[in-house]
C-alpha cells in the first residue's frame, strides 16, 4: 500500500497466509484494530486490490491499525481455494495474530471486506460473540461491505445487526443493485450508493474512501 506497509507470513489453518499490515504514522495513538478481506481468489483477488486498499487508507486515516490477509493458495498464502469455508478460517487466524500483535490496544474493532471478501467478512462479524468477546475482545464497532458479492453458487453472506455498513456502485456489472438492496431489505440494512459506480469503482476510489469514513463515524 506504501513504503510502510509490512508483510509476514503467519501460520494459519491450512498452512502459511500472507499477510500485509499498515499502521498509523508514528507518534499518533492507535484507535483500535482492523482487518479487510479481498475479493475473490479465482478471480484475481489479492490483498493488493485497489478496493481494498482504498479500506485500508481509510481506517490508517483515522488511526487505526490495519491487516489485509491474502487468502489461502493466493500469492504465499498455501493451499487451495475452500469455497468460503476454509477462507472464514484463514481471516480468524489472521485476526488471531494480529491482537496477539497489540495486546495493549482496547480501543474499538473494524472488520471489511470488498466483493467475496465482504461475504466472508459477514461471516466473522456473525461469529464475532463466539471468537473474539469470549477471549475478551471488545465487541465489533463495524462491518465496512463494499460490493458485496453475493452470488447463488456461492456460500452465503450472513445476516447480520446494526453494525453492517454497506457501499454499493449504482451500476455494479458483478452483483446487481437490486441483488443486495433484496439482501438487505428483511434486515433494514441501509446501502450507501456510489452514483454511477460499477464493482470495481474506476475513477471513483478518493470517494469511496469518503463513504467509507462516512460509514466509520456514522
């Protein structure tokens, strides 16, 4: 993401996941812990995703730290692609090791993802009670969907609380408006639409970061 930007290899479920971490310039206080999910791995997605890096500048912005896991089998992550099973492990094993990472910080938590990343970011925000508050985590400020990619051959997005955010472009070429506006109607999740965006934001990344920060504060 920029010359700061620090890379590991991290064990995980099924072997090594890379991933890439960002932090608030020196000096300024951390605000509280974040991750962001690409989208999908058959598909081009990586940890480098312009989308998902646009997350990422948008949560460094505001202080918090912030890790981008590269799913299994993509890039130096090992195995192979699991369907949005084995994927929802590899961001709670990347999650592990990054509040092992900070012990000290309790401010508030984040989770984002963009296109299949988002459906896999549903997935650990309805964990969340589960996973992170049992072992003493603060309870999840935060779900940041960009795009989310739903898709009927596909595993599910989770339903999810209140604290869903979601960003969708008005002429999204990937996943239909309409899919996502249905998706989230029963839970009366409210969407932030980007006019005249398609799923990968051409032209549009310095205001997705805008509505990002929007959802952040809201």
């Amino acid at each position: 993401m920029n010359s700061a930007t620090e890379r590991f290899l991290i064990e995980g479920p099924a072997g090594d996941i890379e991933v890439a971490l960002d932090r608030p310039a020196q000096g300024q206080a951390i605000a509280g812990l974040a991750m962001v999910a690409h989208p999908h791995p058959l598909f081009g997605g990586t940890l480098d995703n312009k989308v998902v890096q646009t997350i990422a500048r948008a949560f460094v912005s505001q202080s918090i730290v912030v890790l981008r896991p590269n799913f299994r089998g993509v890039e130096k992550s090992t195995g192979a692609h699991d369907h949005g099973m084995g994927e929802v492990d590899d961001l709670w094993a990347a999650w592990k090791w990054l509040i092992e990472k900070f012990p000290g910080v309790r401010g508030k938590r984040w989770i984002g993802g963009f296109s299949f990343g988002a459906v896999m970011a549903t997935h650990i925000a309805q964990q969340w009670s589960t996973h992170s508050i049992a072992a003493g985590q603060p309870g999840l400020d935060r779900v940041i969907l960009v795009g989310l990619g739903i898709a009927p051959d596909r595993r599910p997005a989770a339903d999810l609380g209140p604290t869903a955010r979601l960003i969708h472009g008005e002429l999204d070429e990937v996943v239909a408006l309409k899919t996502v506006l249905d998706w989230a109607a029963p839970q009366r999740h409210p969407i932030l639409v980007m006019p005249a965006a398609g799923h990968f934001f051409h032209g549009q990344l310095p205001f997705l970061k805008d509505c990002v920060l929007r959802c952040l504060h809201d």
